[in-house]
C-alpha cells in the first residue's frame, strides 16, 4: 500500500472515531470506572488527534543521501519492520491502543495488540472503525486476553519483529526477558513512576495546590506519571498542605456517568486492596494523615481522596508507585537538595515543577531526571511530545516524531558511482 493510501485510512479512521466519540467514551468509562466526561471530552477527542497527527506522517517518512567517502551513491530506506505485537494497560485503554497503532500502522508494519484484561471493550470498537475506514484484514489483530498467557506469547513469538509494552515496571521486566529468550525482537517500553512535583518557594500557593491535586489525582490516581511525591518548599509548606487537605475533601467522588463527578472507582478489587495496604502503611511509618484514608462509601471500588503531610523519602509511600488516589507531600528547604532527592529514585518518568522564576525553572529541568518536565503545567499530552521514561521508567519514546523510530528498520543501500565490473 502506498503512504498515501494509509494516510487515507488513518485520516477516514479519525472521522470515524470522532463520530463515535460518545459510544467510545461509554466503553471507556463502563470498562474502567474512570469519569464520562473526561473520556468524552478530554481522552476520546485525544485519541481523534492522534490519529490525525500519525495520517500527517504517514506520506513525509523519508530516508537520507549520504556523502559517503569514496566513490559511492548510499542512501537509507526507512522500512517498516513488519509484525508489532503491542501490548497495553488498562489506565488510558483507548489512548495507549492510539499510542500504539497511530505510528505503527503510519509506517507501514502490522500489528497483533493485546488489551489489558480489565478493558477490552473500546479497542475492539476502534479496531471496528479502523476496518470500517479501509484497513485492510489481517493488519490489525487485536487479542482479548490474559498477560502470562496471550502477553507473553506475543512477547516469545518468533514472527513478531517487534514488542512495544506499557505497564509495571516489574511485567516490563520479564517482556524484556522473553524478547531476549526468543528472537531478540526490539522492545520499548513505557513502565512505572514515582514522579516528583516541586512547588518552589515564589509559588501561588492556590495555583500550585490545584495543579499538584490535578498532577496526582486525575485519572483516580492510576497514571505511570502521577506527581505522586509533591515536594513544596518549607516557605510555603504549612499553607499548602492546609488547601491541599481542603481541595482533596472537596473532590466528588462517585458514579462516573453522573455529570459533575471527578473521581471514579479504582480498576478492580486487586488495585484497591493494594492502595489502601500503602495507605495503612502511610500511617504506621508515621505520616501524617491529612485526609481521607478509607473507602468512599460501602459499595464498589471507590477509595477516598487521600492526603498524607510529613512524608519522609524513607517511607513506602514515598518510594513505591501506589496507583491511586494518595497524594504524599514532602518539604524541602533548597534547590540542590530538592533536586537530589527527587532523583534520588529508581524511576524517572515524569517531573512537575511550579515556580514563576525561570532561573529556578532552567535549573530544574535541565537537573530532572526525568523524560518529560511539565513546568507550571502537568500531563500535557499533545500528540506531537514524545513519552517516556528515564532508568526503570523505561526505554524510547512514543508520540511525536520521537515515536516513528520505534516502528522503522533503517536499510543503507550502497551503489558504486562507476560499476567496477563496467
Ligand atoms: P498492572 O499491574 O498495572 O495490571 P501489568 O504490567 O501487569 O500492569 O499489565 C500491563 C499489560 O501487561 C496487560 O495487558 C497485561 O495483561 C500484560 N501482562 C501481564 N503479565 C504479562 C506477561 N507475563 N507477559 C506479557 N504481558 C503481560
């Protein structure tokens, strides 16, 4: 198929999601407990763009001439690099099917993709529309199955060519490993995190205490860049704690197909239990508890927003990806140690700094260990800015120009200038 051709296909398969926009977003919301309204308007319309973003590559991915040294004509083809098998979470199940197949199918190669056991429903959906807007059969497969089973068996096979993954960073691990054991198939993969999020010492308080809540709760806490450590500065630290506890109080919580509700059920029995063992953990090692600490209500899987002060880099909740509703705010005195100590973690995803001076601002992201730096922002994510992670956060990046590569073979064809053999 021509570039153009999938250009056509990508493009048709944008309508077409935006058309379905609602029915999309009901599958999200149904699958994963998260809020209509942000699958409606925030995650759905995300996923439309992207679509649009990867048909705009799909005909302007070109190789290079080369001034070779010597009497040579060498140039690269950028190829696709055949079969990718993808696997995917259930956090942002639509978003990281479009992360996935967006670049994949622009550069030409096919794909098997695995859902997340939880959240199967709105990829199948896509899937649909993408084959309603001319994809042609066998393309794009898409698996409805368990990790140990139908992950690692697309992780081990020896047609895939290639693995993209997205999850803990502990199943990234053994993705890693089976690539190795099988065909040495390239791997990418976007894990866990233990974000910091500095709230420096100019900081509006009210601004950055709504930016932090945002940073660490949207999504019902369960994002691998959550700003799950908030570092505020000893200056500010006794007002920022007194309006985070308050906003934390005030977030609605409950049935995520009434208008209005910002936080959802977490995904399942299992994510529950484990973020309220990290809460009694928060307070057996001394935190202070500042809010919320329980279930919301007796029924479903809905934890109350939680805020714990005096958190120590020591403790569990400091050092452990909790996935859930739980902010840990930390305090700092100064700018060296701020930043020792938010590297000083086996992650590196993502990093929130908030602050009105750009000194501080240009000293802190270029000293983050992290591959994204969201200054006075948080969870930008255009299609246009790749993703990904520093350490244990993962390797490569999706999204943008970035993401290309990861589906792309680069072949060198070297021609003599003058055939020797002439
Ligand atoms: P979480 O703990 O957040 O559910 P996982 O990393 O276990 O995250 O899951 C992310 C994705 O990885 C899911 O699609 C899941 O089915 C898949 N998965 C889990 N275990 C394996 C495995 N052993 N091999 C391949 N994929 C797996």
């Amino acid at each position: 198929m021509t570039a153009y051709e999938r250009q056509r296909i990508l493009l048709r398969a944008a309508d077409l999601l935006e058309k379905h926009n609602d029915e999309l977003a009901a599958l999200e919301s149904w699958d994963s407990g998260k809020p209509y309204e942000q699958s409606a308007k925030i995650e759905v319309p995300m996923l439309v763009h992207l679509f649009r973003y990867y048909a705009g590559w799909a005909d302007k991915i070109h190789g290079l001439t080369v001034p070779a040294d010597g009497p040579y004509h060498v140039q690269t083809l950028h190829e696709p690099i055949g079969v990718a098998g993808q696997i995917i979470p259930w956090n942002f199940p639509l978003l990281m099917f479009g992360w996935k197949v967006g670049p994949a199918l622009a550069c030409g190669n096919t794909i098997v993709l695995k859902t997340a056991e939880q959240t199967p429903l709105s990829a199948l959906f896509a899937s649909k529309l993408l084959h309603e807007a001319g994809l042609p059969p066998g393309v794009l497969n898409i698996v409805s199955g368990f990790g140990p089973t139908a992950g690692a068996a697309i992780a081990t096979h020896m047609d895939v060519d290639k693995i993209a993954f997205t999850g803990s960073t502990a199943t990234g691990r053994i993705v890693l490993e089976l690539a190795a054991r099988s065909n040495l198939k390239t791997v990418t993969l976007e894990l866990g995190g233990k974000s910091p999020f500095i709230v420096c010492e100019d900081a509006d308080v009210d601004k950055a205490v709504e930016l932090a809540h945002f940073a660490l709760f949207f999504n019902q806490g369960q994002c691998c860049c959550a700003g799950s450590r908030t570092f505020v500065h000893e200056s500010v630290y006794d007002e920022f704690v007194e309006k985070s506890k308050a906003r934390a109080l005030n977030r609605v919580v409950g049935d995520p197909f009434k208008g209005g509700v910002e936080q959802g059920p977490q995904i399942d029995s299992e994510q529950f239990k484990k973020i309220l063992k990290y809460i009694r953990s928060g307070v057996e090692s001394g935190a202070t508890l500042e809010a919320g600490g329980q279930r919301f209500g007796d029924k479903g899987f809905y934890i109350q927003p939680t805020v714990f002060s005096n958190v120590q880099d020591n403790m569990l909740i400091a050092k452990e990806e909790i996935f859930g509703p739980v902010q840990s705010i930390l305090k700092f005195k100064d700018l060296d140690e701020v930043i020792r100590r938010a590297n000083d973690s086996p992650y590196g995803l993502a990093a929130g700094v908030f602050t009105k001076n750009i000194d501080t601002a240009n000293t802190l992201t270029r000293a983050l260990r992290a591959g994204s730096v969201f200054v006075n922002c948080y969870d930008i994510f255009d299609a246009g800015v790749p993703f990904g992670g520093y350490k244990m956060s993962g390797h490569g990046r999706e999204k943008g120009e970035y993401g290309l590569r990861n589906y792309l073979q680069v072949k060198a064809v070297v021609t003599p200038l003058v055939n020797p053999a002439w």
